[in-house]
C-alpha cells in the first residue's frame, strides 16, 4: 500500500478550486512543498473531469514516470501533446513534475497562445517558485498552494479516532501517516527534508554548503515562532565554528522558503501602521520537521501552537503579520479582503497571570475588529471585555 493510494481516499477542499477554475484561460499551477499530495490532487482532478465532463480529451504526462522519459526534451514534449488534440473535445493538459523538462516553460507558453488546451500543471517547490511564474509564463498564471494536512485533515483521515496532541507530535505531511510507528513516520519526514535540501536547494542554486544548510535549517526550526535576528544566527553558527556572513545567511534561509519548507511573516506596527524592517518570524510548513530533525527535547506547546495556527491560518487564505503595539506583541493579524483578525496564542491560561498577559495585549487595540484569544480551555467558547476565548482545538476543526 503506497502513501499515494491512500491519500487518494481522502478529498481535499483544493479539488474544489481547481474545479472552479476549468474553463478559466490561466496556466493553472499546483505548488506547496515536496510531498504535500500535489501529484494526488492532479490525479484527483482528472478523475472528476472523467466522470463529469463526456467530451473530455485528457493529455497527461507525469515525468515521475519512465513512460514520459521521451518527453523531457521540451520539442518532443510539445510535439506529444499537439499529436493528441482533439479539436472535437474539451483538450485538458495535466503534466505532473513539469520542471524535469528543461526548458518547460517554452511548452507550456506555446500550448497557453494556441487557446486550445486548459492547462494544469504541478512542480517541484523550488523550480516553480511564485516569484519565478510571472516571468516563466507570459499568459496569467493561477497559483494553487497545496499544504500537508491540517488537524481537521488527519481527524477526518483516522476517522476521528485522532487527537491534538498526536497531531502536534506527529504533523500532517501526508505520505507519513500511512506509517505506524513514529519512528518510521519521522524517518519518512527526514528523508523529505533530506531530498528537499539537496534535490530542491542545492541542485536550483548550485550550492556546496551542505553543512551551513542543514545547520541553518536546524537552528530555525529550533526556533520556530521566535523572532528571528541574522546576526543572532551568525554568532550562534560561529560558535560551531560555520563562518557565514549575514548576506549567506539572509540568500540561504530565503531559498529554505522558497522551497516551501519556511513561512517568513513580517512585523507590522499596529499603530504606525507599516512594517518593520528587523527581527522577522518563520514558521515550519509542518511542525513534524522539527521532531523528525531535533527530537522532541525541550518540548515548548506555547510555540509549537502558534506554528500550527500560522500555517492554518495561511492554510485559510489569510495573509498575516506578526503585530506590534508599544512594546507588546499580537501574535497574529490576520487580513482577508475585508476581514482582520487578531489572534493571541497560548497553550493554557488557566494560570490568572498567564491570562491577563495573553489578554493585555489585545486589550490595547482600540479598533473595532474581533480579537481572538486561542488557548486549551477545553470548553466552549466565552468571552472577555470583547475578546473571544476559544479552544484550541475546536478552531482547528471549524
């Protein structure tokens, strides 16, 4: 039984917007890191045209495949495809891993001006990163982010027969839970951070520095939820003796987030209302990188939570900030369209002075938008002066 088939049996709301998009004349692209059900989603997505769609015409080519081996050179590529058009039916291109042909991109522009094919591709993180699409594709491009599972994912993978704290231990990458054991789930998530590191990283940018990566790579997921300092990272990797200047460090941790595997959210002065130059927060795309890496040592729920209610909020379609206001700190801004939410995090509060510091904070925001405050209450949700105290791990599931 592979990750794959399984994975298949459980419907991500991502079918939903690709289904929403057919017809639409984008170059729809999948991304989100290596090994996050891409390929799956793909597979998904043509077996709904199949079934819903009679003059379906379906040109697929997955280069994970030897069978597509002849098609890695781009004209053979293009040549393939043209072969298969049916002028009588709805022509759909779905090419898996599309940037193992190089020069791809000549492809998929050509098949996008001809106006004949609705085109869905997917591809690994860093090669089809979205700063590169805007000028990899002259058409428009429409970004599908694809992120390992949520909580409320796993809950409906296990059939409810799942807690939190198996998820904050364990995560979401979806090819690990079809393992058992632990052991064998975080060896599994090793060998993706391994292949992401020297596959995704080394291999785009042509980088030797195998040892400052991982190091790098360590001390941040070390440091999850943390505000992060270039030089604090300098000195700290000096003392194991990795001389690295703060122009490296700044080039390496940004191909770590190109490649998916951090979040980079900036700071925003509530007040001043604009963004702060220093000391950024990153977030891992799943928690379970940082067990499977740097053991479960020093287990800190508090920001271990907030990793996991930054990527559910991005998840979400939320765009967020790290707010400051005076000298405290909000967890959260949370911004779509219209809506702003600010969010505090914390694993428990029924400690009186834990809980107004976790309020004071959202008690000096003098605007009118909900503030949130999320926390293991284990009970339903009340309120505080205007803030709503709501259980952690019932607003995962919502």
């Amino acid at each position: 039984m592979s990750g794959g088939d399984d994975m298949k049996l459980l419907e991500r709301d991502y079918l939903q917007k690709m289904i929403s998009l057919i017809g639409t004349p984008d170059i729809k692209v999948i991304t989100g890191i290596r090994r996050s059900g891409k390929s799956c989603l793909l597979l998904q997505f043509m077996e709904y045209i199949k079934q819903n769609d009679q003059d379906a015409n379906i040109i697929y080519i997955d280069f994970n495949s030897l069978n597509s081996e002849p098609y890695l050179e781009y004209h053979a590529l293009n040549n393939y495809v043209e072969s298969l058009y049916d002028y009588q039916k709805n022509n759909y291109v779905c090419i898996d891993e599309v940037q193992m042909c190089d020069q791809f991109e000549k492809v998929i522009n050509s098949l996008h001006s001809s106006m004949k094919y609705d085109i869905y591709i997917t591809g690994s993180n860093a090669f089809l990163l979205s700063s590169d699409l805007a000028t990899l594709f002259t058409g428009r491009t429409y970004e599908i982010e694809i992120f390992p599972f949520s909580y409320k994912e796993c809950m409906k993978y296990y059939a409810n027969n799942y807690s939190l704290n198996q998820y904050v231990l364990e995560g979401g990458m979806p090819g690990s839970l079809v393992y058992a054991e632990r052991n064998d789930k975080y060896k599994y998530i090793r060998d993706v951070f391994e292949t992401l590191i020297i596959r995704d990283i080394m291999t785009k940018y042509t980088t030797r520095n195998k040892v400052i990566i991982h190091d790098l790579a360590y001390f941040m997921m070390d440091n999850i939820s943390s505000l992060t300092s270039i030089n604090n990272i300098s000195k700290t990797l000096a003392k194991s003796n990795l001389k690295i200047t703060d122009k490296t460090i700044k080039l390496y941790m940004k191909y770590l987030s190109d490649a998916f595997l951090f979040y980079r959210i900036r700071r925003y002065d509530i007040k001043g209302k604009k963004y702060l130059a220093t000391n950024d927060k990153y977030y891992l795309v799943d928690h379970s990188f940082r067990y499977a890496n740097i053991g479960i040592r020093n287990m800190d729920y508090g920001r271990v939570y907030e990793n996991i209610v930054a990527i559910e909020l991005l998840r979400r379609g939320y765009e967020i900030y790290v707010g400051k206001l005076y000298k405290k700190e909000i967890d959260f801004v949370a911004l779509k369209q219209n809506e702003k939410i600010y969010f505090q995090v914390s694993d428990d509060i029924s400690n009186e002075k834990t809980f107004e510091r976790e309020v004071s904070s959202l008690l000096k925001i003098h605007d009118a938008y909900p503030k949130i405050l999320l926390a293991n209450t284990h009970h339903d949700e009340y309120q505080y002066e205007g803030i709503k105290i709501i259980d952690l791990e019932k607003w995962l599931r919502l």
